[in-house]
C-alpha cells in the first residue's frame, strides 16, 4: 500500500474512532501503540525502545520515538501525538494539576500506567571549570537539559536553593549526548543530567580524567526535599562510572509510564500486562528492560505504584487488582 493512502485510511480510522467512542483509542483501530522516551544517550531512550521490543514479542505492536523530555512528553500526551510515555513523577504530578510550567494548561488525560525505577539527578563538572559546590557555578556555561524536560525543571530547582536562577547562568539546553560533548570540548562547563544510573553520556564523560562528579550538600538537599517533597535524598554508589573512587551525594525521582485517558480500557490492560508478566514462549517488557540497561533490574511489579500521585489508567488498575497491588473492592 502506498504510504498516501495509508496516510487517508489511518485519517479515516481516527475520525471513525471520535464519531463511535467519543475519542477512546481502540486496540484493533490502531498501527501500534507509539511510545515516547528521551534524547539519545539518556535512560528513557534505551529502555524505551526496549520495551517496545518486549511488547511487541507479546503480540502488542509498539513502536517507540525519541522524545524531548518530561515536560515535552506530558504534552504530547495531552495532543494525543503519542500514547504512552516516559515522564518523571514530579513532572506528571504538575502537569495533571496544573502547576508550574503548566499553570493554566492541565494535562487532565494524563493517567498512570506504572513507576517504574528511581531517577538520579547527576551533575558533572569540567575539572577545569573549578566547581567544587554548585554555588560556584555562578557565570558558569551550565547543559540544563533540553528544553521542556524534566532536567532542565530539576536544573531550576536545585541551582534555587543554592540561591541561584538561570539568571546567573549561561545555560544551555542539549540533549544528553550534546551535552557530554560540549563539555568534554570545553564548550560547557557542568551538566545535569536526570536518568537511571549508569547513563551512557556519563559513562563517555568519565571514561577521560577531565570531568568529576559535583555533590549536592547536605544543607541543600534539605531545603529541595523540603521545598519539593517529591525528591528523595540517594546517592550513586562509589566506583559506579570509572574513576568515582567515592559516592556521590544527590537526589532522585520515579520514572512513569503515563497515557492518556482517551486510550481504551483493554488496551492498557493489555499492555500492563505485557509490561509485566511473560507470555506464551516471550519475554515481559520489564524482562527486556533489565537485559538492556541497570536501571532495568530496578523494575519490579512489587513497586510498580510508587511514587504515583496522578489517577491509574483504568485498565491498568484492572490489572494491579488482579494481581492483588490494588485491594479489590
């Protein structure tokens, strides 16, 4: 089939699918289900198209796409530009209520489908750069994230309470990989970066003797999680890269999967099972995801409603009743 007329049909489905169930995404009305994760060399972009894999091996055609972040994945949620997402808890937590960056546009279809591992702020300094804390990054060129990701939120929140705003920065808003780039080339002087641990831009980064990890003091860490309760103080375990003699101090977040409300009850069902439980002769998506990177052996069905403060997908509460994480009523 050529792709125009593919093109019209898919049109021809989607308008079908609004006139027959009020906008409800239909399993047997779709391609695949599309799936946004991060910027290449970050968390989200490995075990994204991980998952799809695993979700795929079960008979749930998946495709995952590279995303922007956090923030840009919410909202791409909300335009029904993609179905299900990668998001930080925080993130999805101000985007359902309307807070922060979208103070006047709630994301309201936004639903839970599952947390899945904990998200590490990680901040890396040219040792040349000498950035001992992160009150010297002032005047500093700072790779914050791209724009509307989550790192570049958790990037305004820890430099404000070190009494710092992009204001007093050169920040510039990268991807991952661009970032490690432009700092190893000394066009950048720190990154944050937000991901599972070990984050391959990272691994790059210190693989040479340029770069060192920066810690986020005690003092600080108090006011963020006092300020922002959904943080949590942890630390990235010594020898975790090459040449971290020492743990570092930091905080972290949850990874979700979200999806919109308008996608149909039994296909998230469908998927969450997938997600989790193996199939006939294939592995669960959750099995891929630890193949493929760290983070992956960190999700676990026991955890899977962690760190979720936004409504479930109904067809994922199906699901977590079932197999008793929901008290069935």
């Amino acid at each position: 089939m050529k792709k125009p007329e593919l093109k019209w049909i898919m049109l021809l489905v989607a308008a079908l699918a609004l006139l027959i169930g009020g906008g409800v995404i239909a399993a047997e009305k779709r391609e695949s289900l599309s799936i946004a994760t991060g910027g290449t060399g970050g968390t989200y972009y490995n075990l994204g198209f991980a998952l799809a894999t695993g979700i795929a091996g079960q008979g749930i055609p998946a495709k995952a796409q590279t995303g922007n972040g956090s923030v840009a994945n919410c909202n791409l949620i909300a335009s029904g530009d993609v179905d299900i997402a990668f998001v930080q808890n925080n993130i999805a937590d101000e985007a359902y209520n309307g807070l922060g960056v979208f103070e006047g546009h709630a994301v309201t279809n936004l639903r839970a489908i599952a947390a899945l591992y904990p998200e590490t702020v990680q901040v890396v300094a040219r040792k040349a750069a000498n950035v001992k804390d992160l009150r010297d990054t002032k005047g500093k060129i700072i790779a914050v994230g791209e724009k509307g990701s989550g790192t570049e939120v958790d990037a305004r929140n820890i430099l404000s309470v070190h009494n710092l705003t992009f204001d007093d920065i050169t920040p510039i808003e990268v991807n991952f990989s661009e970032a490690a780039k432009r700092l190893q080339g000394g066009q950048a002087d720190v990154l944050f970066i937000t991901a599972g641990y070990p984050t391959s831009s990272i691994i790059m980064l210190m693989s040479g003797k340029e770069c060192k990890f920066v810690d986020i003091h005690q003092e600080a860490i108090k006011k963020l999680c006092a300020k922002y309760p959904f943080y949590i103080p942890v630390s990235i375990p010594a020898n975790t890269y090459k040449g971290q003699a020492e743990s570092v101090n930091t905080v972290a977040l949850m990874a979700l999967l979200v999806s919109s409300s308008n996608l149909d009850d039994e296909v998230v069902y469908k998927f969450t099972k997938a997600l989790w439980v193996w199939g006939h002769n294939a592995r669960s998506g959750a099995d891929v995801m630890a193949e493929i990177h760290e983070q992956g052996k960190n999700i676990k069905l026991e955890t899977a409603l962690k760190g979720v403060t936004i409504p479930l997908h109904p067809g994922a509460e199906k699901f977590y009743r079932e197999v008793g994480l929901i008290e069935i009523k």
